[in-house]
C-alpha cells in the first residue's frame, strides 16, 4: 500500500524540510464538525432511501443511502453522479452508505461532501477490493492540463469495515478489509475537512504522486481517527520534484498503529510539509 519507509519515529520520518507548529503532544482539538451552509439553511431537501435529489441552480445532486450493505447499489449510485462531470457535488444525506470498491473522483474541482463526520458515512463493505474507500487521482482525468485539481472531501466519516465493538463503535482494524481510506495522487490544491476516520484497515490518508505531476496543494483539516492501522502517510519521488506544498491542522489520531508495521505520521522524501495542533496516540 506504500512505498518503503524509512526507520523515523511514529511522529513522522522527514528527510527534507517539515515543519511541526503548535503544541504538538498535547494540542487541543477545536475544529468543530459543522455541515455546508446549503444544509445549514435547510436548501438541501430531505431524500427517502436509494432517492437522488437534485438542487435546483446548482450541478448538486443529494443521495441517500439504498440499505444494500453488499456496497453493489451505493457504489453505483455515488459513481453516476460523479460522472457528471466537473464542477459538480455530490451530497450524501444521513446514514452509511455500503461500497464494495473504491469512489474514485473522475473530474475536475468535485466534492464529495456529507452532513457531519457522525452523519454520513462510507463503509467497506465485506470483500471490498481496490486501494482506497475513496480514490483522486490525475490518473483518471488524463485530458486535463495538470490532471485532477481542487478536490474535496468534507464533513463525513469512513469506516474500513464490519469489525465493531460495542454499539455503534468500530474497536478495531484487524479484520477489516485491507485498504486506506482517502488515497490522493497528483492532484492540484485539493482538501480533506472534517473527516472521521474508524477500524480503517491501512492509511486514513495516503497523499502521493502520479508519475511526473506532485500531489501538490493539499490541506488536511479536522481529522480525527481511532482503532486505525495508520495515520497519513504523504510521500514524493524525484520525478516529482520531491514536491509536497502540503498542510495538516487540528489533528486527532487515538489508538493508531497499534498492531501494525505503520506510523501514525509519516512523511517521506518531500519537502514543505506544515503540520500542527497534532494530538496521537498508539
């Protein structure tokens, strides 16, 4: 799932320039999990089960979960609506939606955006097979100058699969299918907000190039994970420049890594990386 890694701490190997700001060991953690103002003021209609509503004006389409926990039906439904082509969202209403391969971002300046972090969730479904929950990356919009550019992620949870706990809680990876949960390559400016992380069996977040193109640009706020495999995990190769240009904030990572060979930061040959108000733990 990752390049070979270098023996740094789990705070993160960094063998070109990163800077850690912030009281990183013992930061609060204040970004508040807030939804879009379009579901604020009540614009985004209520959606009965496997219903797709389309907001007038804009190119926003509201899903609600279909119930099918093969992840068959959901993966579908998320998937015709990200082919309509840039510059278009796709909201999901309350509830888990069950996918069985990746959601991968097939265009330009697309957002994937949920009602709440505890609101609206993507889950592995059992046998899910592909390298990400959800995937970016300039590889599936080749005709673009640069590739994918101004992606976004927000204000959802993603859970790595069927392993839980006590009511409503995922305590564990192991089990889970193995797969990162946001896999983002050479892509321009894109951003990951306000998003939960729960028993993902591999990276919450894996930030890497595409051939020649860097992943450059991306901000990662309000991240929060528990009983993961790993952290975020942003790396860069020659070809690329070594280039990062990335951003990490309010930062909450609990009980990650445990059991497994990866970190809960790490970040490898690249270079202007910021990251701060960091609170882990393994």
């Amino acid at each position: 799932m990752s390049s070979p890694r270098h023996p740094w701490s789990r705070l993160g190997a960094v063998p070109r320039r990163s800077i850690f700001g912030g009281a990183l060991a013992a930061a609060g953690y204040a970004a508040g999990f807030g939804t879009e103002a379009a579901l604020a003021a009540g614009s985004v209609p209520i959606v009965s089960p496997g219903r797709v509503t389309a907001i007038a004006g804009a190119s926003v389409n509201v899903l609600s979960p279909s119930g099918d926990i093969s992840g068959a039906a959901d993966h579908a439904a998320i998937t015709r609506l990200l082919e309509a082509g840039p510059s278009s969202v796709v909201y999901l209403a309350g509830g888990y939606f069950h996918v069985n391969q990746p959601v991968t971002v097939q265009h330009p300046r697309q957002a994937i955006v949920g009602q709440g972090a505890n609101v609206s969730a993507i889950v592995a479904a059992p046998g899910f097979s592909g390298p990400a929950i959800i995937t970016g990356s300039s590889a599936a919009a080749a005709s673009s100058t640069y590739g994918l550019d101004d992606i976004t992620v927000a204000n959802l949870g993603l859970i790595g699969g069927h392993h839980m706990g006590r009511a409503g809680a995922v305590d564990s990876f192991t089990g889970n299918p193995s797969v990162n949960g946001i896999a983002i390559a050479g892509c321009l400016n894109s951003t990951i907000e306000n998003v939960t992380f729960r028993g993902v069996n591999g990276w919450c977040i894996e930030s890497s190039p595409y051939d020649a193109f860097p992943n450059i640009g991306l901000m990662m706020r309000g991240i929060k994970g528990v009983a993961n495999a790993g952290g975020i995990h942003c790396w860069s190769t020659k070809a690329a420049g070594w280039n990062g240009q990335q951003f990490l904030t309010d930062i909450q990572l609990q009980s990650t890594g445990s059991d497994s060979d990866l970190d809960v930061l790490l970040f490898e040959d690249i270079y202007d990386i910021v990251a701060e108000n960091v609170n882990t733990s393994i």
